[in-house]
C-alpha cells in the first residue's frame, strides 16, 4: 500500500511512511473488511462514513506536518487506524468517535496496538473535545461542508487543520492555519468523502 498509493502521490515525509508501514491497517476496519484494508478506495464503517483511502489520508498528513510535540484531535476516527498512525507522530492524539460501537472497537484495537498516547472520546462529532485541547493540529476524516465554530475554537494560534470541503459530489481537500483566532485556508488537493453529521449547510428555503 505505502509502495504503491502513498509514495507515488509525493508523499516524502518520514514520520508518514515509517508510521503506515508499522500500522496493521486490517487492525482498524471491520472484521467482514479485512481482506480488502490495503485497497486503494475508501471503506465503508457505517452509514455516511469511511476509512479513508490511503493515498488522501498521507496527503493530508503531509500537508499538516504533525510533530513530536503537537497535541492533535482526529475527527471521526472510526475504528481508530488515522489515530494510531498519528500516534507515532505527535505526542497525543484525542479521537473522536460519536458511535458507541466504533468508540468501543476503536479503544480495543488502539490498545492492542500499542498506541497509548490516544483517548478516545465519544461524542457529537461537531462538538469536538474540548477537555483535551487545545490542539496544535485537527484532523476530520470525513467530508464537510462547513466548519462547526465548536471545532474552529479548539485550535491553538498558529495552529493547522486539514479536511475535505464538499461541494456537491466535488471535493477539495484544503489546509487552514489558525492566526489571529481566524483561519485562512487554501486548497490542496482534490478528493471525495461522504458529508459528516454536523458539517452540512443548512438547508436554504425556497418557494
């Protein structure tokens, strides 16, 4: 996987490869899926949710550069594969997971593992985790259409989130940087993912 979907898309940061290739990604997926963990597509772990496809989730890694000394929040972490790779990046990871079952599955396999500096959270996935942030780096594996103000207030000054803005069946994957309380953001790369709970537009009323 990391041969032939993450290193062909410029992904060239150490701490990425050395991670996905320690990382037991057929760990983290469903049981019925675990044949098909190293393929080059997103997985399906519920309704409106997914593992992201290798080669999107790397590219966002790259472009956040997390370090030995950032504090990260991973939104909608599924059965925690994103944070355990982000685990050997940063010092800690909070995961957060609003389904009981994928938190419960997400805490088994994140042990197993041996990934001890991540907590998971259950909760909204728009509320975030405030109780562990702030956070130098944010995460969300999942496609939004706008960014919850819950989310925005747990980032740190100078601090990085990266997501996929949906627009229709269009993605772009874009970066912000948090400077002033106010987050600036500039586009990427494109990619699709389905729209998480509570990152959707309202709905616009019409006659």
């Amino acid at each position: 996987m990391v041969d032939t979907q993450v290193r062909p898309q410029d992904v060239t940061r150490f701490p990425i490869i050395d991670a996905m290739l320690n990382v037991p990604r057929e760990r983290f997926v469903p049981q019925a899926l675990r044949e098909a963990a190293y393929i080059g597509e997103s997985l399906p772990l519920g309704p409106g949710r997914v593992l992201l496809e290798a080669r999107t989730f790397a590219k966002m890694l790259e472009h956040l550069a997390i370090g030995p000394e950032d504090s990260v929040l991973h939104v909608a972490a599924g059965l925690g594969y994103g944070s355990a790779v982000m685990a050997r990046m940063a010092q800690f990871v909070a995961a957060l997971e609003d389904d009981a079952d994928r938190a419960r599955a997400a805490e088994a396999a994140l042990s197993e593992t041996g990934s001890d500096n991540v907590a998971v959270f259950r909760a909204p996935l728009d509320a975030g985790a405030p109780q562990a942030g702030p956070y130098d780096a944010i995460l969300i594996e999942g496609g939004i259409e706008i960014l919850p103000d819950a989310i925005a207030a747990q980032l740190k000054d100078g601090g990085r989130i990266a997501a996929v803005f949906m627009d229709g069946p269009l993605g772009e994957v874009r970066l912000g940087l948090m400077a002033g309380r106010r987050i600036s953001w500039r586009g990427a790369f494109n990619a699709t993912a389905p729209v998480l709970a509570g990152y959707a537009r309202a709905a616009a009323f019409t006659l």
